[in-house]
C-alpha cells in the first residue's frame, strides 16, 4: 500500500468523524432548541393559568355576600387591597395591573355586598355601579408643597375643626404611636423630638370630601394619611433601599425646587448623585424652613442657622420632610432621572440650567444672577 493511498484513507477517515461530529452538534443544538422552546412555552401557560385564575372567582361555590367599604378617593391600589383582605380577589396587585390593562376607571365610594364566586370582572362592574355621592357635606383641597402649619390652618378654615385641636394632635405622642402601629410606611423616626412637625411629609396633597357635615380630626388625619399610604404602595416604596422616611424627604425638597415635572426628574437625580458622593445638598428650601419661614431669595446670612434641616450646614438628607409633596415627587425620588448633574440655577428668566462641575455653575451664576 503507498503512501498516497494511507494518506487518502487517513483523510476519508476524518471527514468521516467530522461529519459524525457535526451530525452529533446538529442533533444538540436541536434538543437544546425543543428544551428552551418547551419552557418557554410552559412558562407561557403557566403564567397564562396563574392570570385566568387569578381574575376568575375565588371560590365558585362561595355565594356568601360580603360586606365591603369602599372609601372616598381609594386608588385602585387601595381598591385592589381591600378586596384581598376580605379574599374577594386572590391578589390585590393582580386587580390593579388589570384595571390598568383594561383601562377601566369611575370606581365609586360606597357600601357593597360581593362574594368569592365573582370574577374580577364582575366585582369592577359592580364596584363601577355604586353609589356616587353627589353632594358632598365638607369639601377641602390640600395642595402640594405646603407645610403641615399650613394645611392645618387651611382644614380650620374650611371645615369644623379648630387649628389648634388639629395642631395638638399631630403632637400627641399617644396618638402618634397608634398611627405607628397601624401604618407601615410611619416609624419612630418621626418621634424625634428635634423633628418641628412628626407627620410633616406624610399628609397627602389632594381634595378631601366627606360626606359628614362635620368631621372629627382623627377622621381628617386617617384620610390623609391612607392616600400617601397608597401612593408609595403604587409606586412599590417598600421595594426601594430607602425608608419611607428617606423617600418622603427627598420627595418634599424635589417638591420645593421643582417647577414642573420634568425638573421634578432632573432635580431628583442631582439630590440621588450628590447623596451618592457624599457632598451636601445645600438646598435653599430646606434653609427656609429651618427658619420656619418662607424666603424670597435666600441670603449669605440665612444659611448659618444651625439646625437638622438646614442642608447647608449638615451632610446627606434634613432630619425629615420639609413639606407635603404630592405624587409625582413621591414618584421622581423612587425613579430619578440617570444624569451626571450635581448643580442647578433657577434664573429670573424662568429658566433653569444644570451643570456637570462647579466652574460651569459658576459661569451660569455669573450670566444669570442678577
């Protein structure tokens, strides 16, 4: 046998294992593909059995009626958490992301009588053709950024309720440490007694109606409080690294710099880059109401006053909020904008301009201060 002969055997023999070797690839790379589209397709049926059983009836045997309260203004989050809590749908979280899928809305406030055997479906029809209070008893709108002293002076104003019972209460260490136990998002922290008004932050901005000709302050203060409640469960606060507390305040200085929403996110990104480095804040809202009183322009002077608030003074975040901020401050501090900004300047002009690095504030100071 010649060596061109071994040689031509030699490679027909190789060729011969190479195309086993690709055969045995092809084979693999096709039971991996069956694999991977089996599980998705299972993953595909078995979130679609969890969504049909989670927006059908609880217990289609169970036709007893439960009574439920729906209060005035309840979110859908609020609405989909106390239908889980009577287990009349299986996941109040479900329940809002399929109203929100279906685009439903018009809930109203009122007394209702459900039962396990509904569908989801059927409880937001029902939830749809409830009472609707056209006339109001009491009506107040709280709106956003004021301070506690504020909305209190403005509750006595427009309902039955004198400032100074309001004020005494939200003091009232024994009422304050009942509040703790029944709201999650409400800790000692707020006990501080270098803390000016304990509930500060945690009163939502927002109209408030009863239909009570007269309302009790405790009834006014649980109304409030349950809607800020709703709005960090909606925006899933308790998910963040932060406390609620730590939420609230960066909400409440977002709410006293911004002007519109889109400052709203661009101002929550210089406070997130500026916590993250460790420099302070020097937020001139935090200045006032460390003095307890609104400033025009803040001056040189102003910014020595030695106290938790003043941001000037202190790193990282004031000891607490410095207002009530509504939602979407409450929003823009659990979801900033990603940027490299760590200064900004409200001009006369209405305008205002964020920089990277402080010589590049300076030359907008220089063009834009008066």
């Amino acid at each position: 046998m010649t060596d061109k002969t071994n040689d031509k055997q030699k490679h027909e023999s190789k060729l011969i294992e190479r195309q086993k070797e690709a055969s045995l690839v092809r084979k693999i790379v096709l039971i991996c593909f069956f694999v991977i589209l089996l599980t998705i397709a299972g993953a595909t049926y078995a979130t679609y059995q969890y969504v049909v059983n989670a927006i059908g009836p609880v217990d289609e045997s169970d036709e007893e009626m439960i009574e439920v309260e729906i209060p005035i203004g309840s979110t859908s989050t609020r609405i989909g958490s106390i239908l889980e809590e009577h287990d009349l749908v299986s996941s109040g979280s479900m329940f809002r992301y399929y109203v929100r899928y279906k685009n439903e809305d018009g809930f109203q406030a009122g007394d209702y009588e459900l039962s396990r055997s509904m569908s989801m479906d059927e409880i937001i029809d029902e939830l749809k053709e409830g009472t609707i209070y056209e006339e109001y008893q009491l009506t107040f709108t709280i709106p956003e950024g004021r301070w506690l002293e504020e909305v209190t002076e403005r509750i006595a104003n427009e309902t039955n309720l004198e400032k100074e019972e309001l004020v005494e209460l939200v003091h009232d260490e024994e009422y304050l440490e009942s509040l703790i136990e029944r709201y999650t998002m409400l800790s000692e922290t707020i006990l501080d007694e270098n803390i000016r008004w304990p509930l500060e932050g945690y009163i939502f901005p927002a109209r408030y109606d009863f239909v009570e000709e007269e309302v009790t302050a405790e009834q006014v203060i649980q109304a409030m409080l349950d809607r800020t409640a709703a709005t960090l469960e909606e925006y899933n606060a308790g998910g963040s690294d932060m406390s609620y507390h730590e939420i609230l305040t960066i909400a409440s200085i977002i709410e006293g710099e911004a002007r519109n929403d889109e400052e709203r996110e661009i101002i929550s990104g210089v406070i997130h880059n500026r916590l993250n480095i460790g420099m302070a804040l020097q937020m001139d809202p935090t200045v006032a109401y460390a003095h307890g009183e609104h400033i025009s322009r803040t001056l040189y002077e102003d910014l020595e006053i030695d106290s938790p608030y003043n941001t000037y003074q202190i790193s990282g975040l004031p000891i607490g909020p410095i207002n009530n901020p509504g939602a979407a401050s409450i929003r823009t501090a659990l979801q900033p904008v990603e940027h490299s900004y760590l200064y900004f300047y409200h001009a006369a002009d209405g305008e205002v301009y964020f920089s990277e690095t402080y010589s590049e504030h300076q030359q907008v100071l220089e063009q834009h201060r008066d």
